[in-house]
C-alpha cells in the first residue's frame, strides 16, 4: 500500500520541483539574459569627444545644422577638458556669426575666453572678415573689464583730443583696419595721453595693429617702447598666445629686461642712463 501511494506522489512532487526552477516569466528552456554593460565616465568623455570632432568635421564640410548639434551635445556632457570646450565654443560662435546672429557669436567668443583664458584664434580666423571684428571687440571689453576690476578708477571728465583719438583707433582695431588703428593711436600718443594705463593700452594696441600688418620690426620696437612707461607690463594669457605675435612680444621683453637691468646697474654706479632702445631691422 506505501508503495502505491509514493508512486502516485512522486509525479507530482517532480512537477513541483521542476516548477520551482523555471522563473516567473520564462519558458523552462530560456537562458537569462545577461546584465546590460555598465556606462562609466571615461566612455562618456570619449563619446564627447567623438562628438567634438564629428562636428569639426561637419563644419568644415559646411554641414552647419549637424555641426552645432553635435558640438553642443559634445559640452552638453560637461566632460571635456577646458581647452577642448573652447574649441568647441569657437566653432559655435563661427557658425552663429556666419548665419548673422553675432550676440550668439560674442556670447560664445566669451565663453571661450572664460572657460580657457589661453584661448586665441589662428592669424587666418583672427582676419576673417565676419568673425574677425567680433572676436577682437569680445577680446578687447574682457581686457578693459579685467583692467576695471583690478581697481583702476573711472573718471567722469571730459574726453580730450588725445583721448578721443585712443578711442577711435580701438575702434577702428577691433574693425580689422590694422593700418588707420596704428596712424590713430600713434596720434593719440604723440598728442599727449594724460593717463599711463591709456598710454600702454595705444603703445599695445599699436604694437598689436603692426604686428598683424606684418610689420615685425615695427611691432617690436612698439613692445620694447612700453617698458619705458611701465617697467612690469606683460600681456594676459590670452594676448601672449596670439600666433601674430607671440615670439616678437617674447624678443621685445628680453630686449626690455636686458635694458633695464642694464639701466638699474648704471644707476647704481653713478652714470647716466641709457637712450631708448630701437631693435635694427633685419
């Protein structure tokens, strides 16, 4: 009798085991699925820069629309290194200021100024004609901004001739016409700028101006000139990184520095010091 009922339980009993080993949901023979791959930060970096140099790529195909997308999406991650966002904030601003939406434009020159103060444009988008004039007014409010707050106070006189002629050969410099900005700054100072910070900004802006016109030997001799005024002048990050003039300004501080520590040890003996220096042309 034992006998009959464990061989009526025990199909029962396997079904029930068998049962147990099928999970909720799935068929008896159906594998489980494997566990989705994890995404970590340093795939979601390469996947924005990936993005970065898709839309490089498109935009030097002319393939604006997908260019911003994609150069968007690439900072969108907030992955990218500083240097790798500017240039990503500088193709943005290419293409707002060629479609003629130039607050977009400066908008994003800014943010590239800000984001990576070394940013700066090669010498051939620096003379683009669209976007040339824009970067260079961006450049030059950042500078006048960064000089305001270092405490330089605001003067509410009237503006003289002198000034005047520094104002409107600032203007015809962020304009991109190298050659009347250099004539009138260079009026500004020989009619007497009252101010020391405007005579650097004219003798800079000058240097900047020549150097652009490839006049090298003038720039120069424009860099070296401004030690006479201000003995510490060094240009900002930014400036210094200009391909325009980078190794001029570089010779003209150590002609400067050479000059001055010459002229302190003069002094220091008792001799007159030495006139102001001009570099030879070459």
């Amino acid at each position: 009798m034992r006998t009959s009922i464990v061989a009526l339980l025990l199909p029962v009993a396997l079904l029930i085991v068998a049962g147990c080993d099928a999970l909720p949901g799935t068929r008896p023979d159906q594998k489980p699925s494997a566990a989705a791959p994890q995404i970590t930060e340093d795939m979601l970096r390469e996947r924005a820069r990936e993005q970065l140099a898709l839309g490089v790529k498109q935009y030097d195909a002319g393939d604006f629309d997908n260019s911003a997308k994609n150069l968007q999406g690439s900072l969108d991650h907030g992955l990218l290194s500083k240097q790798e966002q500017a240039s990503a904030r500088k193709y943005l601003a290419f293409i707002f200021c060629a479609a003629g939406r130039e607050v977009q434009c400066r908008d994003e020159f800014r943010k590239a100024f800000e984001i990576y103060p070394e940013f700066a444009l090669t010498a051939a988008e620096d003379g683009h004609p669209v976007w040339g004039p824009v970067y260079r007014s961006v450049r030059t409010q950042l500078i006048a901004e960064r000089e305001a707050a270092a405490g330089k106070p605001m003067t509410l006189l009237p503006r003289g001739k002198a000034e005047g002629l520094l104002a409107d050969g600032l203007v015809k410099y962020d304009a991109g016409e190298f050659d009347a900005a250099h004539k009138l700054l260079q009026a500004a100072l020989t009619e007497g700028l009252s101010d020391k910070a405007d005579k650097v900004k004219a003798m800079k802006f000058s240097a900047f101006s020549t150097c652009l016109l490839a006049k090298y030997h003038d720039c120069r001799n424009e860099f070296v000139k401004i030690y006479d005024v201000d003995p510490n002048f060094d240009l900002t990050p930014a400036e210094a990184g200009h391909p325009s003039w980078t190794k001029t300004f570089a010779s003209a501080k150590a002609i400067a520095k050479r000059k001055l520590e010459r002229e302190a040890r003069q002094r220091a003996k008792g001799t007159p010091p030495l006139a102001p220096v001009t570099t030879p042309k070459k």
